[in-house]
C-alpha cells in the first residue's frame, strides 16, 4: 500500500502544472481543406486486490495515448482517425509488462448530405449503448463500464469497434437521431458468413449530441437529456440495450450526470461464448463549478441468465478535479469488486488525463 501511495504521488506532480493549450492546425489556402492534430494522455497508478486473493497488484502505466488527426476536406467531406497504445507499461501475468503496440482505434470518412443524413465508412464505433458511443476523453469516470464492450472478442471487435458503413442522421429539428450500418462482423471460414447489422435511436428533448461520439459530462456547458435504444445482430447473436442520459446544468454553475444502460448479450450458437446474460450500468455525479470537482459514483451488474454462472458486480465512486475541463484532469477513484461465492476485490485507481485537440 505505502508503495502505492508513492505511485499516486509521483502521477500528481509529473501533471501538477496544468499547460496552456491551443488547437494545432492546417488550413488549405482557399480554407476549405483543414486538419486538426491532437493527443489523448492517461497516465494511470493502480492497486488492484482482484476478486478471491490475497494479494495485490500495482501498476504505473500509460492507460491510452493516441494520437489524433480529423478535419474536413471540403463541406461535405469529413474524416476522423486516431492511434492508441492501451496500457501502455502495465504489468502481464507473464511477469512482463505491455510491449508498445501501437494500433488504429478509429479511421472514419464522413459524409454529410444534410444533418438529416450522413453516412460514415471505414473503422467506426458500433451503434449500441450510450456508454458503448461516449468518448474516452469526456467520460464521467476514469473508463467505461466493465461490462460495456464484452461482445468484443466474439464479433472480433477493437472496443466496440468494427468496420462497415453507417447511416446517421437528426430528425425532428435534432431531437430525433437514427444510426444504422452493416459491419463486418466475424466473417468466419473463407468470409462466408453474413454481415453484422447494428442500430440506434435516440430522443432529446433539448440540445441534441449530434457528433460521432457521444459526451461524458459537459460540465455545465450544456443541456443534453436522452432516451435511446440499440440493437446488433449476426445470424442468431443478439446485444440489445436501452438507455438514459442527464447532462444537466444547475443554477449557480454546477451541474449535475447521470447515466443509466441496460444491455442484454445472447452470443446464440454463432458465439456460444458469449452466453445470455445482462449488463447494467449506473452512474452520476455533481460538479462544484468553483472548486472544479466532481464527486462520482458508478456501479455495473453482470447478471447470468444461468444461475450456475457466478454473477459479478462492481461498485465504485470517486472524486475528479478539472482543472481545464476534459484537457487536464486528475481522477482519484476506490473500487469494491463482487462475485457471487467470492471474496471481495478491491481497486484503487489515479488517472491524470491530458487533451489536447
């Protein structure tokens, strides 16, 4: 523990000083060509006691780095890409730690006839739960719900990720958006096997969130309320999700998240490792515009429909300071992990982000 503490101390002063930031950019000279650059740093300490064990785990790593490049090459024609190295640093079971991999998270081309429809290709997020769309750089919490992306590894996703073409678009003067592709999917043997069809839609009442992915917390800067649902399939594979977002300003300058998902995963026979279960996800917080902190809670069930499977759980709640916003911020979290028959683990987790695009 006191070696953790140490960790903690050292990830607080190497981002004690909060830089200025300006946008990097490239104009064509008639300046209807741009391109914008940016970083994505999460420096990560973590000691972690993991469910049914007595000892515990420590880590100093790279949580994400990307890279990030996107603009528009004309009024119509949009793209967006960026590079991650996850986990960067942290130790393997193997008793190495993670090599530098470098891979592509995002490659997408947009093009917009209207707001009322656009049409995204190439290596895009998959339409499904709101948490499953939100950005790494915006979220509420040091990362998304554990339960999140687990049909991942059966459709041979990158974090929800998956290559395809998506239809999206604002219906209603933007208070209604549909999102709905074909994707790769897991193509099987000699890519035999049919394409995988995702959807989304969702209703504001007020301010819509109209851009690729979807905010975390705004804090305080708008009002976005939703109700969504999602579906995706692949022969007899099945995730279906329903949703609830608040992003809330209050009088005086605070603000007030909160976040609630539903999904059920049926991997079917295509992916009987995915076997039927439900995920939850709720969380919320409340930001003190004057002293930059949000006080944060966030708990996600994993619930067998096979009651011989262990159901899991995870609680955790925690503090964030922002300093500048989502552009630098420090994330101190404690977490409680459950498993049905199991002893208690634990997580301490400090992220300092920094965000610069």
């Amino acid at each position: 523990m006191k070696r953790m503490w140490m960790a903690w101390c050292v990830g607080a002063v190497m981002f004690a000083a909060s830089p200025a930031f300006a946008q990097w950019q490239m104009v064509s000279a008639d300046g209807a060509t741009k391109l914008n650059f940016g970083v994505l740093a999460q420096m990560q300490a973590e000691e972690l006691q993991p469910v049914n064990t007595t000892d515990w785990q420590q880590n100093l790593f790279l949580r994400r780095f990307r890279v990030i490049v996107g603009g528009k090459v004309n009024d119509r024609i949009s793209i967006f890409s960026e590079t991650d190295a996850p986990n960067l640093g942290k130790g393997l079971s193997t008793g190495k730690k993670q090599d530098n991999t470098l891979l592509l998270q995002d490659a997408v081309v947009t093009y917009t006839v209207r707001s009322e429809f656009k049409v995204d290709a190439g290596m895009l997020l998959v339409p499904g739960s709101h948490n499953g769309l939100q950005s790494a750089a915006s979220l509420l919490t040091p990362d998304y719900g554990p339960y999140s992306f687990l049909q991942s590894d059966s459709t041979q996703s990158k974090v929800g990720r998956d290559y395809g073409v998506l239809a999206r678009g604002y219906l209603g003067d933007r208070h209604l958006e549909y999102r709905a592709g074909l994707f790769q999917g897991s193509r099987g043997t000699d890519a035999r096997q049919p394409f995988r069809g995702a959807f989304r839609v969702a209703y504001y009442p007020f301010e819509s969130d109209t851009g690729l992915f979807y905010a975390g917390t705004t804090l305080g800067k708008r009002r976005l309320w939703s109700i969504g649902a999602g579906g995706d399939v692949q022969r007899d594979y099945r995730t279906l999700s329903a949703d609830v977002f608040v992003d809330q300003p209050v009088k005086g300058g605070d603000a007030f998240t909160f976040q609630a998902d539903l999904t059920k995963y049926d991997g079917g026979e295509y992916f009987p490792a995915l076997v039927e279960q439900t995920a939850i996800l709720v969380e919320a917080g409340w930001f003190f515009h004057q002293a930059k902190v949000t006080p944060f809670v966030q708990y996600s069930i994993r619930d067998y429909k096979d009651a011989a499977k262990a159901d899991e759980s995870k609680m955790l709640g925690g503090l964030a300071w922002w300093d500048a916003g989502h552009k630098f911020n420090l994330k101190a979290a404690y977490a409680i992990l459950s498993r049905d028959k199991a002893d208690d683990g634990k997580q301490f987790v400090l992220q300092a982000q920094l965000f610069a695009y």
